[in-house]
C-alpha cells in the first residue's frame, strides 16, 4: 500500500512521516540555483508534509537542495548537475540530476546510480517501506 501519493498536495501526513517540519517553496528555492526549478512534488512534499528524519529513523530529508561538494569538502566532477535532497543516515545520498529531475543515489565513493525513471512519491515510499 502506498503511504505517499498525489495527496501530498494536502497537509494530512502519513504517520510514519509525523514531527517533519514544513517549509515553504519559496524558502527551497533559496537553496537552489538560479534558472533551476524542482520537481513540483518535491516542493509540494517540503512544503505541505516537511523535512527531518523520518519516524523509523531509516531516512532524512533535508529542509533544501545540496550542492555534492557541501557534503564531501569538495568538488567533483562526478557530481556536476547533481543536488542532493536526503539520506538514508548509512552512506548513501539522494538527489535530483538536474539535466532531467533523475533521482541519483551515491555513495561514499561519490559514484552515481540511477534510480531509473522513479517518482518522489514512488522513492519515498520505497524507502519509509524498506
């Protein structure tokens, strides 16, 4: 059963996501570059659902997009293109590539997998499942 769909345009919250703290689109847009805009479910969920560690603590997301280099102390070409918008607290990131709003997963390595053609509802429900 899915825990996160199209209702995330609400303000009703599956309980496995309770005590996230909402923040508004215009604020995760601060934390992006200039000429780049997010996928709509994405800014929907900050907004509406919130950022933080998830219940079962298996996942946090973060209150904004994050540059690669701000998390690995520098800058790697592997990560061009790439923003961060959580973590699984074991090692692995996950982000959006921005050349086609992509979720990318990497690692501590800083090597990049696709996770192939994945909504944000459909990556997230994976990962509060898992």
């Amino acid at each position: 059963m899915s825990m996160i769909g199209p209702e995330i345009a609400s303000s009703t919250a599956p309980p496995s996501l309770g005590g996230l703290i909402k923040i508004s689109s215009s604020d995760v847009l601060k934390t992006v570059p200039k000429g780049v805009t997010p996928p709509l479910s994405y800014l929907k969920f900050l907004e509406n659902v919130g950022y933080g560690t998830v219940q079962s603590g298996i996942f946090t997301i973060y209150s904004g997009l994050v540059e690669p280099k701000d998390v690995f102390g520098i800058d790697d070409q592997k990560l061009d293109g790439i923003l961060l918008f959580g973590d699984d607290l074991s090692g692995y990131l996950y982000g959006f590539s921005v050349i086609n709003w992509r979720i990318v997963e990497v690692d501590q390595h800083r090597d990049v997998i696709s996770m192939g053609d994945v909504s944000f509802e459909e990556f997230l429900n994976r990962k509060i499942a898992s």
